[in-house]
C-alpha cells in the first residue's frame, strides 16, 4: 500500500494544532483566575526597562501590583528577579526603586538579578527561598504568564500560587493578549520538550556559532 506523506503531514500538522489550541485555552483560562494567598514570599518577575532607566509598563504593572499584595498582607518579602537587559539598571533594582518610592521597607525587599529567562527567575529566587527557610510563594506577572511560571515554581519545588497583573498593557489590550498568550502555548511546549528530552546542546550551540559569524 502506498504511503501517503501528504495525508501524514496534515494530520501532524493538525494534531499540532490542537495540541496548542488546548494549551492557548489552558493559558487563557488560568490567566483570569486569582490565586493570591498568605505565603513566605512574593516572586515578581521581571520586564523590560526602557531608555532612560524608565519601566515599561509590564514591568511597572507587576511591581505595582506586588506592592498592593505586600500591603494587603499576603507576604513580609517581595523577591524581585530579573537581570540586566538591554537598559540599565537591572529590572530587580528598577523594580526596587519603584517599591522604595511606594514606602516599601528597604528590608522587604529581596534583589535576584541574575536571571534572564522564567526558569532562571525562578531557580534563583528558589535558591533565595532555600537560604531562608522559605516554601511558599506567589508569583506575580503578566497574567498570561502565570500558568507556565506556576509549573516551573512546581517543578522545582516551589509551593506556588499566581497572582496576575491584570491592569498590564500586555493583557487589557486584545491583540497583545492574543498574541502573547498563544507566544505562552508555544513556550509550554517548548518546556515539556526540554523536560522530557533534555535541552537541545547543539541547537544552543549552532545558533551561538551563527551569531559569531554574523559578527
């Protein structure tokens, strides 16, 4: 009998895309739900500082919304992960400045900035938690983010529980909610690879020697 590759690449093709339709409904759904409760900490984590040592209005949106939940008594300590991007200074200290200036005690607050990617986020801010004794956490951010940021937390042996910045740009404007959400579907599937059958060294590898090249 012959074998039709066609009909075998548009069945792939569509079972891959309703894998990713259930993860973008997966997102969607645990982005509009709240889970903040009393914890040992508060992971918010990290965005974009703009030109000018400014936040971007992600960045300020999660900040703004940890101090509310500082406030409100969900934890003594906000521990604020993100390193040195494209601007000064690192998006923990920006977002420290922005607490500070909000009367947030200078020893509530806990700087990781180190980490360039969710995972290292929270694999340092883990660490941090480990010094102190510390199991539970919320973790704020970008309310489409909170799903996959959850799992990470999970996986390394955080008890974790999200609490999205609902009022960021990034999530009221339809088409960046859209867009960003599905961007989360695809990193998901992205993580359940890499966890499954490791991190691809060469890719890592053949992309660092392109880019010497290109230089």
């Amino acid at each position: 009998m012959k074998i039709s590759w066609k009909k075998i690449a548009l069945s792939a093709m569509g079972l891959c895309a309703g894998a990713l339709a259930i993860l973008y409904w997966q997102v969607d759904a645990r982005s509009q739900v709240d889970a903040a409760r009393r914890v040992d900490a508060i992971i918010v984590l990290g965005a974009a500082v703009w030109q000018g040592e400014r936040a971007s209005p992600a960045l300020n949106a999660r900040v703004q919304h940890a101090i509310e939940l500082y406030k409100s008594g969900y934890a003594a300590h906000l521990i604020l992960s993100g390193g040195l991007g494209a601007n000064p200074p690192s998006e923990a200290e920006m977002m420290r400045r922005i607490a500070i200036s909000a009367g947030v005690p200078a020893d509530a607050l806990i700087l990781e900035d180190q980490s360039y990617s969710t995972d290292e986020n929270l694999a340092n801010a883990k660490r941090l938690m480990d010094a102190r004794g510390w199991r539970t956490a919320l973790i704020v951010s970008d309310p489409f983010h909170i799903y996959r940021a959850e799992i990470i937390a999970r996986d390394l042996g955080i008890a974790a529980y999200g609490s999205g910045a609902r009022n960021s740009p990034t999530y009221t404007l339809l088409f960046n909610r859209v867009w960003y959400t599905a961007r989360e579907s695809i990193a998901l599937v992205w993580y359940f690879s890499t966890r499954t059958f490791g991190e691809p060294v060469w890719l890592y590898a053949w992309l660092k020697e392109r880019q010497q090249t290109n230089n």
